[in-house]
C-alpha cells in the first residue's frame, strides 16, 4: 500500500491527493496516517490532566478524518483506510513506512516556521526509509506529461532510473533522463578543445549506460536524454519546472560514505517545483 501522513496542515491534505491519485495508478490500497505524541496517546482517564489527553486524540482523530475525506474527493477507485500512531512523526513514519511501497508526506508541516521550505518530518525521512519517499509541494493545476529523473551512475542514482521507467509506464508520460556534471571544461585554443570533448563524452556515456538495460523492458515509455555541464541542482531544478515529478536517488556519486541523504537530493527537496520522490539505494 502506499502511506501518506497528515498533521492537519494544507500541506498534507495536498499529500492526500496527490498520494491517491498514485495508488490509482499503481492498483493499491492508500493508508492515511497520524502521528500523535505517546504521552497523550497513554494518558489514562483519570489523570490529571486526563481532559488534554482526550483533547488531543480527540483532534488526532479529526485530521484522520479530514485525510480520509480529502481522499475520498478525489473519486478514485481506491480502498483508503486510516490509522493512528504514536511517538516522535520521524520515527513512526519510517517504521511504519517498512510495510509501505511509497510513503508521501508534505513539504512543510504545522509546526514549520513561515517561509522554510522544507519541513523537519519531510527532511527528517527522506532517504532514511526502505521505501522511495515522495514529498509533495502543491502538483501543477494540470499535468506536464513528463516525469525527470536525475542520472548520476550511482548504485542509488540506478535504483531511481529504474524506478522512474515503472512510473512513466504507469503514466503513459515522457521520461526526460537528466545527467548533469560539474567540472573545468576547458575552451579557447583548438589544441585545448580535446579535454572538453573527451569529458563531454564521458559523461554522455554515463547517461546512455544507465538508460541501457531498461528501455528494451519498457519500450512504450518516451525516452528525452539530458546530457549538461552545470551543476546538478541548478540543472534538475531547472528541468523540474515543467515536469510532473522529479525522481532522484538518495545518494550520489560525490557523497561521503555513511550519508543517508546526498547534497543534491538535499537541496532539490528545498528547491524543486515539483514533487520530488527520493528512492534509496538496495
């Protein structure tokens, strides 16, 4: 199933809808969640202060309801359920995200400050999770009919292109296949004009080696190559204007050993247009 949390915010309920429509796509039940703190979800009834325990699972229950009816709004064929747990949203959504085959979350949550662009749970299980995470800002009023997904010749960035292919197949969208390198290129002279052409290709060999194995598996899926010297960031964020999500592995080439997150699939989380969906390496 896929699982998508609430918190009450608009982001979330954007989440929602966003999260149903892939269940769709992908014939699966949705499971809306919420993740409430353990001492008011343990606080017996004659505590205290028993009368803010009931207030708040009392106001848990009502975002759960509110996520199940934005989902049944969007008058899609698919089974919705709901389910209510305690402790820390981080950790809780990454366990019970160990079920899941996508988690959705929104950008930023109640408790984010105004003008950050990210929230902590949405940046808090982005790449810690078994299963690719998707972090909703609101879609485009209408699809793009392109998914992106950036290639870096990583074992992550491998993970990602072959999950972009299944959901362009889903889509029935284009697949623009984004490699983007940083580096001296160097110009001027003619005798100076080899390096540069010696790294263009290169790096264009690394885009056509990542696409290789999976187009003869999906030939129906459209296939754009983006082969770019700039910096990876400023090039997806680019390219994900006009998409409808923008796919990328959690780790990348450049990153140091033992990062769950890498420094691109960091930043595109803050600046992309579009949703973006992490998926981690296997």
């Amino acid at each position: 199933m896929i699982l998508v949390g609430v918190d009450g915010s608009q982001a979330g309920l954007d989440a929602v809808g966003w999260a149903v429509r892939e269940a769709e796509l992908r014939r699966t039940a949705l499971r809306v969640v919420h993740v409430m703190p353990t001492w008011a979800s343990e606080m017996p009834e004659d505590a205290r202060y028993a009368d803010v325990g009931r207030w708040m699972r009392g106001g848990a229950a009502d975002m759960l309801e509110q996520g199940v009816e934005r989902a049944r709004q969007e008058g899609r064929p698919v089974e919705v359920e709901s389910r209510l747990l305690a402790g820390d949203p981080r950790l809780s959504l990454i366990e019970a995200a160990r079920e899941a085959e996508l988690l959705v979350v929104g950008s930023h949550g109640l408790g984010g400050f105004r003008g950050m662009l990210l929230g902590s749970v949405a940046l808090g299980v982005a790449g810690h999770t078994a299963c690719p995470v998707a972090v909703v800002r609101t879609p485009p009023a209408e699809p793009n009919g392109q998914i992106v997904v950036g290639v870096d010749g990583s074992a992550a960035g491998a993970d990602a292109v072959a999950f972009a292919f299944t959901e362009a197949c889903a889509r029935g969208t284009e697949l623009r296949a984004v490699h983007a390198w940083s580096g001296p290129v160097i110009e001027g002279a003619p005798r100076l004009l080899e390096p540069a052409a010696q790294l263009e290709g290169e790096e264009q060999r690394v885009l056509a080696e990542a696409l290789a194995g999976l187009r003869g598996r999906y030939p129906d899926v459209k296939v754009v190559e983006q082969a770019e010297h700039g910096h990876p960031v400023d090039v997806l964020k680019d390219a994900s204007a006009t998409a409808d999500v923008l796919i990328v592995g959690s780790r990348g080439r450049g990153d140091l050993t033992g990062l769950l997150l890498g420094s691109v699939s960091h930043s595109l989380l803050h600046h992309a247009a579009c949703p973006v969906i992490v998926v981690p390496s296997r």
